[in-house]
C-alpha cells in the first residue's frame, strides 16, 4: 500500500508531472541559455518568443520550458508527440491554431516532443504556418538537429541547447519536491540522510525526471518520516543503468571518445569507452570494425601489425564468443593505444583520390602500357619499360611511374615513429638513386 497522503487521491500524475515548474523562478538548470541577460530570457519574460528547437538529453527540462514559454506568451499550448502523431495531428493542431487566430483568442504554440522521429514531409508540414506566424512553434530532441532535422526547418527556428542538469540543479529540485506539501511529497516529512543524497544525484544522472520517479518510488515504499538511507536505494535501484542510445548521438559521442582515445595513446581511457559500450548493450564488433579504422588510419605503416591484431581480435570474438572475444578487442585496444602513430597513408590516399578527381584524367604513359598483342607493340606500349628485378637491387633507378605532368608529385611522406623510420630511410636511400642515375625522368 503506498504511503502517499491521500490528498494526492485525485491527482493521478506521477510526481515529476506535478512538479514541473511552472515559472523560470523554479526552473532548475540551462543557466547558460538563461541567463537574466541574455537573449532568450529577455524574449520569454516579454512574451516576444519565437520559434526554437530544444535540443537536450531526458530530463533537461525541454517540456517544462516549452510550458513556462507559452504562459509568458499567454498562448493556447497544443503539444503532439511525434512518437504517435501523423499528418492528421498536424492538420488538425494547425486547424485549431487558425480558428483560435480567426476569433481573435491570441497566439498559439505549438510543442512538438521527439520532433526527430518525423519524416521530411510531415516536419515540412509546419513551414508554411510558421511563416505566417499562425504557430510559435517549439520542437524538442534528444538528436543532434543537424542530422535528424530538416535544414528547411532550421532555418525557421533558433536551436537551444540543454545540458544534462548538474549535482546542484538536481539538489534544487529534490529539495522542492521534498519540501511541497501541496504537489510534492512534503507530507510524506522525508529525509535523505548525505550518503543517500549522493547516491541519488548518481543514480539521477543529469535526469530530473529520473531522480523525481526515485523519490517517487522511495515514498511508496517507505513509512512517513522515514530517513532514506543509501541501502535503501540500493534495494531500490542495485545497478545504474548507464545512458545509452542504439545508432543515437550518445552511441556515436562514445565510439568517439573511444576513436580518439586510441589515437591519443591513452589505453586507460581507450579501455573505459570500450567498457561504456559494452555496459550499454553495444555491439563489441562494432568497437573491432573500428579498431580496423584506426590501424589503417591512425597507425598504418609505423607498425603494420596492428592491422593484423585487430583482424585477429574480431576472428577471436567470431570464434570463441564474447566472453573471450571482448577481451581480446580490448587486448588489440591496448596494443593500438601504445603502437606508434602515423597517418601519412592516410594523408597521402586523401591527397592521392584528389588528385585523380581533380587532375586532368592523363594517358598512362607508353612505358607502362600492357602489350599483349603485336598491335599493342607497335604502337609502342612497354617500349623503354625496365623490368625491376633485372636491375641491380631489383630497383631501377630514375624510372618514373606518374605521368610526365605529374612526375614532381610527391604524396606520401613517411613520419618518424615507428617502423616508419626504416620506411622514410629507405625511401630517401631510393630517391638518391634516382638523382644519380642517367635515367632520371623529372621524379623528386
């Protein structure tokens, strides 16, 4: 049986309903979005607001601002989910919007949560009404707008974004949902002993909404002026569940940290990214197609082996299944985080790929034309070509193999780390050769 006070009998909301503020006075976080300075702030206490889209992680507080937004702008608040509505919610909310601005009965907004989840021609929807002022228009997402939005509807809207609410945002909204008889649960005379307070603001996460519904829980649970102890949220919550989001900005900021982890040469941190994927219930293959991309990218000729371990860490996975296999991907992340560091194949293919697109497409020269046929011959293909392994140390010495326009390119440039030092003398020792020979063709 819950322990509410029966008060709350009529009001079924979970208490991070009732407790959504419903000014900026108790509006936790976004200090940097508003400050009493600063621009948006200014527009919301004048009622002068425009279109926005709030871009924020769960609990940030994008549904409680569009709501304080709308009562400063004393405007009819209509919200869809996108999670749920189609083109008949749009037309029908925007029906209602024009009606309301026919009569006379002032502005409305118009909120759209998970705005991210509708297609291009239901986001195209909104455009023409948004021009003519007939909504204010406010869209919510936990994805990166740039990807999950249309650039049309950019353009018509100021992108604001939230940041997960810090330990002391999260301390003020604990505290007045304690403390509020009326909505929150200051009948219950809960307290929170200091170790059990860490422990929640853990647990929260940066998550307003998460930290209420644990209050929430804890009350039903609990006798009234019961001291919350840690034990109790233990029992509660045993395990934090770390945030993850499957193909969202979170799985990518995390492969990221992981990616740049690695090429900094940090194996610790390479190794804790690795571990948040996995906690989150990522793809371990997903970590080993990229250690693949590093070695190529990151590391190439300074060890080449690299290449090789991180080939034989996903054949491990494949073959012996997670439990080994995850920890022979993070065998080959170690290694890659300490090998030495080089990208000059990857600088030198990027340069190489330009120039073939951005080049005029040059005849291969005769020198190195296949022959396979008398025709060929006579024309010439093959003639002058020297066969390198006839040549002494199977090099031949000032042959070009660019076209003549392009033989003073030089593309890659070997760096000095790794087995990359052996690879830059040898390229210099083979560069002296063609400046001595009679042969040399132009080639640095």
């Amino acid at each position: 049986m819950s322990n509410l006070p029966l008060d709350f009998s009529d009001d079924v909301r979970p208490l991070a309903a009732r407790m959504r503020p419903s000014s900026l006075e108790h509006y936790a976080g976004q200090q940097q979005l508003l400050a009493k300075d600063g621009a948006l702030y200014r527009a919301i206490q004048s009622g002068q607001v425009y279109s926005l889209i709030l871009w924020g992680p769960p609990g940030s507080g994008k549904t409680t601002l569009a709501d304080i937004i709308a009562r400063h702008a004393n405007a009819s608040l209509l919200t869809l989910s996108a999670v749920t509505s189609g083109v008949k919610d749009i037309r029908e909310a925007i029906s209602q919007a024009q009606q309301r601005q026919q009569q006379g009965a002032g502005r409305t907004l118009l909120f759209v949560d998970e705005v991210h989840r509708f297609n291009k021609s239901q986001q195209d929807a909104f455009l023409p009404y948004i021009e003519d002022g007939t909504i204010i228009f406010i869209g919510a997402t936990t994805e990166n707008p740039a990807f999950a939005l249309n650039n049309a509807l950019l353009s018509r809207a100021r992108v604001c974004v939230l940041s997960p609410l810090s330990a002391d945002d999260l301390r003020q909204v604990m505290q007045r949902a304690l403390t509020d008889d009326e909505l929150g649960l200051g009948k219950c005379q809960l307290q929170v002993e200091a170790g059990a307070e860490a422990l929640l603001l853990q647990l929260a996460d940066g998550d307003a909404r998460r930290l209420l519904n644990l209050l929430e829980q804890l009350s039903q649970l609990l006798p009234a002026q019961s001291l919350i102890t840690a034990e109790h949220i233990r029992q509660l919550a045993p395990k934090q569940l770390p945030g993850f989001d499957k193909d969202g900005d979170l799985f990518y900021d995390l492969i990221s940290a992981f990616h740049k982890s690695v090429r900094g040469s940090d194996p610790d941190a390479a190794l804790y990214w690795f571990a948040r994927i996995l906690a989150g219930g990522g793809d371990p293959l997903y970590v080993a197609r990229r250690l693949l991309a590093i070695a190529s990218e990151d590391i190439g000729n300074a060890d080449p082996r690299a290449l090789t371990l991180a080939l034989n860490a996903w054949d491990t996975f494949e073959r012996v299944g997670p439990a080994e296999g995850e920890r022979a991907i993070a065998q080959a992340t170690v290694y890659l985080a300490l090998a030495p560091k080089s990208n000059a194949v990857y600088v030198a293919f990027k340069q190489a790929k330009k120039l073939a697109e951005q080049a005029p497409a040059y005849p291969v020269p005769l020198h190195l034309r296949n022959a396979p046929t008398a025709l060929n011959t006579s024309l010439g293909h093959g003639a002058g070509y020297r066969y390198a392994h006839d040549e002494q140390g199977s090099y031949a010495a000032g042959e070009c193999y660019l076209p003549p326009e392009l033989a003073a390119e030089t593309l890659y440039q070997p760096q000095q780390r790794g087995l990359e030092v052996k690879l830059a003398e040898k390229l210099a020792y083979l560069r002296q050769l063609d400046a001595a020979s009679p042969q040399q063709r132009l080639k640095k």
